[in-house]
C-alpha cells in the first residue's frame, strides 16, 4: 500500500470516527431540513418528508444511505438522516422513528433482530446478494484458518480486534466463532468500527500482525494487505443478502419511493465505486453528501434505470 493510500484511509477513517461521533445522538445537519434545488418533484401520493437511519460502522449502509438521500433530494423529498448502532435503528423502525434502514442482513447477522421486529418492519427488498461475515488477518501473516488461530494467538497479541458491540457480527463471533474454535483465550476487543480500522491501519504501516472482524463488501480490502482466514465449521455462514428495511406503514405513506426502493440494486462494480469515493478519495474524505452527488453524475442512467426497473 502506498504512502498516498494510507493517508487517504487516515484521514477517511478519522472522518468516520468523528461523523459517526457527531451524528450517533442527533440528526445529522446536512439532511434535516435539506431539499433539492427544485429539479424534481417528490410524488404526490408520498408524503414528502424521509427520515433515514444509517447504521453506525456500516460502510455499505452509510454509503448507500447517503447515495439514496442525494437521489430523494433531487426528486424534491426533505430527507433526515440518524446514524446510530444497528440495534437502536432497528428498535427505531419498528417504533416509527424511521422509514427506511439500508443495512439489513439475512439470513444470519440480523436475524435475531429481524425475528423480535418482523412484525413491524416491512421488508422492501434486496439491493446486495453476496455479502460475507469474515475474520481478516494481514495477508504476510501466518494463521491460515480460524482452526490456527487459538494455537497462534501470541502471533497476534492475543487479541481480535472487532467492531460496535451490538453489531450482528459481534453477536456472531461471540456465539459461534470464539467457542467453536477455541479463541476464548484471546482478548476480544470491540468498541467500533473505525478504531478497528485504525489500528488495521497502524498495524499495516508497522507491519505487524493483526486479527479482526470484517464483512465483504468493504473497502479495506482495496485499502490493506489483508486476507480471509478459512472457516471450515462454517461459523459466519454463507453469503448473505442486504435487504432495505422500512416501517410497517412505508407503503402507505410513501407508494413511489417503496417501488423505486424494492426495484433498488448495486452491482459489486457500482458498490466499490461508490465506497471508493466515498472513504478513499481525497476530494471526499469529509463529505460523503458530496461524494454521492459525484457517483450519481458518473452514473446519470441510475435513477432512469431505477425507475423503469420499479415501473416493469
């Protein structure tokens, strides 16, 4: 990795911490309120008002949440945005607090979440059917399989370093990874995601060892060295899908944007692209709105395309 790539991902990870900072409490500033330039006109079946909640740590949900806020915007909708931890977005679409959350995973990492709220959550489709649970280590160091990991553990400072504590990969590695393998010796340290990817980073440039918890897609592996350890038990599951999650009665209130958000796709081209410029492009590294609006001019048939698609 480069010393301009490393400066990209510092400063893109310090962006995040204080974003995700800032922003855990309160609605963010750039979306309360927010309109477009007056290009659209939001439907006028819909009511006109989204309230978004992005999940905290969650690379692909912040970016596909801020993406989604540009596109309303343009189609003249006010958008408010909340980023929080996982399960308070979930306590807070099942309670009316929110419409719409990008970042659901099924079958296994929000399943738990998805069982206590089903009934009051409506499931409006999936925009993303590879996604994948996984342990990363740095690609030069020498645990192959989770299975080596127990046994190599002073290799790593005897520790895992994870994500936010209610992340449902956390639950995952606590209930089926750290027991089936054997890992209860090692420290697992979970507070959020960008201080795992700072000390990710750090280890990089130090060229140490590190373990942590990590999910496909997500831009670090363009941005470090690292690699999958081998889950032969099976633990962190298959691939997933992502599914848009929205209140029990977003049907009702908003007709136009539910069809256009169950018609909603990204391929892993568009994904890593738009995560690219989002978290690894100088130009954007404090302005995710920005990079949004910057991604959907490269693209200019993606709403065309979105709303033929939710008209098929």
């Amino acid at each position: 990795m480069t010393v301009s790539t490393r400066r990209r991902t510092l400063a893109a990870v310090a962006a995040a911490a204080l974003g995700l900072t800032l922003a855990a409490c309160s609605t963010d500033d750039a979306g309360s309120g927010s309109t477009s330039d007056g290009s659209g006109s939001a439907s006028s079946e819909d009511e006109t008002t989204v309230r978004i909640g992005i999940p905290s740590g969650w690379d692909e949900g912040i970016a596909v949440s801020h993406l989604w806020k540009a596109v309303l915007e343009d189609e003249g909708y006010t958008v408010e945005t909340q980023t929080a931890d996982i399960g308070i977005l979930f306590t807070g679409l099942a309670g009316g607090d929110f419409d719409l959350m990008f970042d659901g995973w099924l079958p296994l990492t929000h399943a738990s979440y998805w069982e206590r709220y089903s009934e009051d959550l409506t499931d409006l489709g999936v925009w993303y059917d590879d996604a994948k649970l996984t342990i990363a280590v740095n690609e030069d160091s020498p645990a192959q399989s989770l299975e080596d990991l127990a046994a190599m553990a002073d290799e790593y400072d005897n520790r895992l370093v994870g994500i936010e504590p209610g992340a449902g990969l956390t639950e995952t590695t606590i209930d089926a990874v750290i027991p089936e393998y054997g890992l209860e010796g090692m420290d697992y340290i979970t507070s959020s995601t960008p201080a795992m990817l700072a000390e990710l980073s750090a280890k990089a440039d130090s060229g140490e060892n590190i373990a942590v918890t990590l999910w496909r897609p997500h831009w670090a592996y363009d941005a470090f060295p690292v690699r999958d350890l081998e889950d032969p038990a099976g633990t962190l599951g298959e691939a997933e899908e992502i599914h848009t999650f929205g209140a029990a009665d977003v049907m009702e209130r908003f007709p136009e944007l539910s069809t256009w958000v169950e018609a909603f796709e990204l391929s892993d081209e568009q994904l890593f692209e738009l995560e690219n410029m989002m978290f690894n492009d100088d130009a954007y590294a404090d302005d995710l709105d920005g990079a949004a609006a910057a991604w959907l001019d490269a693209n200019p048939d993606f709403v065309t395309d979105l709303k033929e698609a939710a008209q098929a």
